[in-house]
C-alpha cells in the first residue's frame, strides 16, 4: 500500500512555512531554498524575537517622542496613519544568520540561511516626527524602544526584566528611508513583525529595527543599554586596545538557496546555482561563485538591479560534474566600496556577523545510484 | 524586474536537501513537511553524527566480536555481505527529536520533527554471529561499538577520547530482526549513515543502532560507559529513589507533517492534514487530531497497515475554519498496549524523549489579506 495523500510536486502549490529554531519566543527562519521573487512573501519571512509578542490596542497604543526635544509628542496609531508615508524595499538580516556554520558552536539560535528578507515596508519617516518634536542641539543619538519586556538570559545581563531598546545614531535617524512602519508587502504589520509600529533601519541589521515600537528618546549620551553593548555589540581593536562597540550596518554578504545543503544532484547536468547578496550602506557589484569549495572561482551574474538597501538576487548557470561525489560550493560578493566578503569568521564580533562564504555541500549522484527516488 | 530563475511549483521536481542543526559533525534533519512515501528517501534521512563521519576502507575493514564468548570472530566487509542476509523496515528516531519544542531551552542540536525516518535495511542477524561466536552463559549484555571517536563534550563526561559505544539486553540482541546492516532502502549504506557496517536495532532510539560498526563485545555487566550513563540516561523514579537507566524503546509518538509550522490556510476550505506515527515495542492503533490546542479531539485514518517497527502514516480530512486566525494543530496517537501520549515532557528524561503531542501553529487567512503571495 501506497497511496499518496498529496503530491506537492504537481499542480498544487507547495506548502509554506518556517523553520523553528527557538520556541517561546518564535525565532523561525525562512527555509532558504523557498527563494524566489524578489520581494520574501510576508508568510516566510524569518521571526526574530526576544521576548513573547506583546499584544498590542491600536485603539489605546501610543508612541512616545520625548527626551531632549523642544516638544513631547504622544501620537496615537490613527494619528500615525494619517502622516504622509512613504514606502522602502529593504532586506533585513539577524546579526545572527548564519550561526549554525560557526566551529565550534555558539550560544544563541542556531540559524542557518533562512535569517534574512527583503520586505517592502511603508511608514512614516522618522525624521518626520523628530523634526515636529525638535532636537536639541546635543543630541547624538535616537533611542528605540520596543513594548516587548522580559529578562535577557546571556551574560553580562541586567537584573530583572527591561524593554527591548536599540539607538541609532542622530544622522542616520534624520534620513528619510528610516522609518516608523506600519505596513510590509502592502499589508498592516503581523503581530510577529511589529504589530502596529515598528522601527525599520534599512542597512542596518535587524536588532536596529525595533518592532512593537513605544518609545521614541533623543539622547545627549551615547545609549549604553543591554541590547547596545551586552549583546549585539563586538570587540573594535582597530586602535589596538579592544573597545566595545555596538553592531550597526550589516555586512557584505551572500548566500545560495538552490541548490540547497545535501541537495542531490545529476551528474552532467545543466543547473542553476542561485542565490541573493546584500550590503549594508554599500551596493554589491560582483558575485563569484566556488564549485571546489573555494580553490577557483566563477563569475555569476545578478538577476536584479542594484537598489540600495534590497538584495540582488544573483544566478549561475552551471554543468554539474560528470564525476559522482561531495562538492562544496560557495558564493563570495564584491561591494562598490571595492570590499569583498572575507574567508573566515572574525571572532571579534563574537557570536554576531557570520559574512564569510558559508559551504554548502551537495552530492553528485548517477542515477542508478540514486536511492531511494 | 522580477525574472523568475526556476518555477519549483511546476513540472520540475522540487529540490530536496536538509535542514542544518549542527555542524562539525553534521547532524541534519529532514524537512518533515516533505513527508510523502512510506519509505523515506536516504537522501532526505536524517544524519546524527556525534564525531566526524570515520572513512573506512571496506577492504581493510574488520568487524570483530568478542568478550565472553567461545570464539572470538573476525570479519571482513565481504564476509558479512556473504553471510545469509534479511532485511527489515524500521523507523529510527533521534531521542532527542522535538527538542525545540522544550521550554525552557535545553542543550543539545534543536531538532524539530525531521530527525526522524522510515527505512529499509539489509543486513546479517546479530544473532547469526553471536550464536557463530557462542555466548557465554554469564552473557547479559551486547555492547556495540562505532569506529567514530572524540572527546565528549556535555558533563559529566571522561577524559580524553573515546569511540562511540552503546550496548542492548542479550535476549534483544538474539531477536532477528537486529541486524549489522550494509543496505539502507537497497543500496549501500552513505558514508554518513554508517557505511560500510552499521547496527540496526528496530523499536530502540536510534542512539542504539551504532553506525560504523566495528566491534561487539559480549558483556557480563551491564555497560556503563558515557553514551549508556551520563548521556542517553534518564531518571527512573518508578521506585521512589531515582535511579539512573539507559535510554532503550522509543515510546509512542506522532507527528504533523502537513500543515507545517506557519503555514497559511485558506478559510473553509478542504485541507487533508498528513503526519505519522510511531512507537517502540507496540502498535500503534489510533491516531487523534485536535484543531483548537487540545479543546477537543477528532480521529483520524491511518494509511499504512500495522507493520511493528515502521511508523504508520496518517491523515484527516479537514475544513478549515471560516474565521481567520491563528490555530494550533495537535496529534496524539494511542497504542496496542492501550498507552496514549502524554499531556506534557516527564523532566525525568532531561532533553530526551520529547513523545508529547508538539503544536503546529497554523494561521487562517483570508484570500484577501494573504500578504505577498
């Protein structure tokens, strides 16, 4: 007996659906083979949270500007929704993705791929409401804070329980693509992705995008909060002495969706290697593509233009070898800035910036050999 | 610009791969919502590994057992292949598949559903041996032993390095259905799933079929080495004092593999839920499915017959609710020896043995608001 109760292959659309790398709270990863438009179906795009998704009134919800402005504001969601908006494509990443790959271990979740997407977000520029409060002088940096509270578990850790905070810095705050977003991909907001505001830093990672956000607080000092020096934080030793340093723009990176980690391949066969890269304030130029786990290189080429702060989706048209074995393939991008990604990961940044080409092993297989399909 | 470089929907079979829980060794799960015959495909089988994957020459290779026997044995690859084979179906399960599910976290590779498999091996009885080899009366354990070797690394643990080894009760290992298998589902073992020899011990956690088989000792005490005691154990409180016990039969368990975690439903529609179920030494007789968390229950059909030690696949034709929302979809089977799943995770198995129903949170979405499809 064999009867098949489905067969996603045919004309039904395959399933969709994430990957659970934490549980309570939901940190679910996109499965990165499921790449395919350029903008990531809300549905798959990953989950990063680090406490319970509060539920939030957009009746009763306020969002707070204060600090060392010339004038408090208290706007509610409905006064939000009735500013002029604009809309951004931006690709988000977790500073964490791509973690698994890291020897030996690190705590944290243990993303592989699927940590990253690129959303159309649509909001009102923060710049709008900074300009409306007015910003002292001294003023360095904005403070971010989210409704979501609890108590950070890795060490050094604060007691009790806080709100999940990150600042960003007072120029960058005043460009117009940063965001108070109330919309993704023309949708309001899932409950998981920020539900009814959310921070969107386009460039930045993820942690700068804070979702559920409250609290709006300009700042004289540099903020010195778990989430800014504790965690996503790395060791800057360019002057020699180590200094702590908060994570920022994201770095140049790029990753293979297809084929996919154990993927079995065909021997001789005409295959599509494709993948996406992105940048943080840069634009990714080259994409050069291993097939011998990095002993040559070929050049790909981009499926899509470059648009600041969106990945480029980018394609190799390959013969997969003739001989049957293990290969590790790799994809390695190049930016304007003439920076590429580098070989291995810098222990600096701890369990965070995992850019360096991450090995994805397939296996040629002779079909007669194929098993089991 | 949005050319599409592969349309996996279509008539190209959709690519096949692993999910990547932990690296350097690999362990890999299956993406369970790729469920679909009632043998897995090898290459879709889940890969737990504890050291790197041994390769071994099968010319040079010698399988030797020994110990209180008559006689001591010998063997080359090719005197096994030699020997009288038969061959079994039997699911093997990672004891600790659903770890993600565990809160709060626990240590150890976050397996969600996927390492967990149904396959055919091939392979000589041990008994044939044991009883070539002639037990010793005293005889009451048979210790297995993997060529992979390392340094363990969860406390408490041995100093130094050590192979893997894990042992099963003498009259087990006399039954004839535990095999040193050379086939999985008709074809040579892979290297990563224990070529050229491995254990295969049907109705036991798949720590108990030792891959890269290269000696058996017949014991005359209960083995206590690492993978027996300190890892693979669990608390025994049955008497009143706990006492530590080696993990053994896999107990009674299902599984959702249709919808997946996050998956977006249509509302009133028809949807077949699809999954599995399994236990150890039972059968298992009924499966139930809750569609409110656990509310209520509603029986479903099996698809495959009883066959003692393979899982059975299941299904149950559902409507989706008319109201958009989020649902949590639950399975619970019962078994032949009138045992169900429990309610909740018994702590006395610490990170082992996660045989509770595991929700699958589902969203309803109406067409309209289906965002980014």
């Amino acid at each position: 007996m064999d009867m098949k109760v489905k067969n996603w292959s045919g004309t039904i659309p395959r399933p969709v659906g994430l990957i659970i790398r934490q549980k309570d709270p939901n940190n679910l990863e996109m499965p990165f083979d499921q790449l395919d438009d350029f903008i990531t179906p809300t549905e798959l795009f990953y989950i990063r949270s680090h406490f319970p998704t509060p539920e939030l009134d957009p009746l009763s919800y306020r969002l707070s500007t204060g600090g060392a402005v010339r004038r408090e504001l208290s706007m509610s969601y409905a006064d939000i929704r009735a500013m002029p908006s604009r809309s951004c494509i931006a690709t988000l990443e977790c500073a964490g993705n791509g973690r698994v790959f890291l020897a030996p271990p690190v705590p944290g979740a243990q993303w592989e791929l699927g940590a990253v997407g690129n959303a159309e977000w649509t909001g009102v520029p923060l710049s709008f409401l900074l300009e409306h409060a007015g910003l002292a002088d001294d003023v360095v940096e904005i403070v971010l804070e989210g409704a979501d509270r609890g108590a950070p578990k890795e060490e050094p850790k604060p007691p009790g329980q806080i709100s999940y905070a990150r600042s960003i810095r007072r120029a960058r705050a005043m460009e117009h693509d940063v965001l108070i977003a109330y919309q993704m991909n023309g949708q309001d907001l899932p409950p998981d992705h920020g539900y009814p505001l959310r921070a969107i830093v386009p460039g930045h990672y993820g942690m700068a995008s804070v979702k559920w956000l409250t609290n709006i607080v300009a700042a004289t000092q540099p903020f010195q909060g778990y989430w800014q020096t504790s965690d996503y934080g790395y060791w800057d030793d360019s002057d020699g002495t180590p200094v702590r340093r908060p994570l920022a723009e994201m770095h140049l990176k790029s990753q293979i969706a297809l084929p996919r980690v154990y993927e079995r391949l065909q021997p001789n066969r005409p295959y599509t290697i494709f993948g996406a890269a992105w940048a943080g304030d840069t634009d990714v130029t080259e994409i050069w593509i291993s097939l011998d786990g990095g002993a040559s290189w070929v050049k790909g080429d981009f499926i899509d233009p470059i648009n600041r702060h969106a990945w480029r989706r980018w394609k190799y048209d390959w013969t997969t070898p003739p001989r049957p074995g293990r290969y590790t393939l790799l994809a390695r991008a190049t930016a304007a800035d003439g920076c590429v990604q580098p070989d291995g990961h810098n222990p600096n940044f701890g369990s965070y910036v995992i850019d360096h080409p991450l090995p994805i092993e397939v296996f040629v297989t002779s079909l007669e050999a194929c098993p089991g399909s």
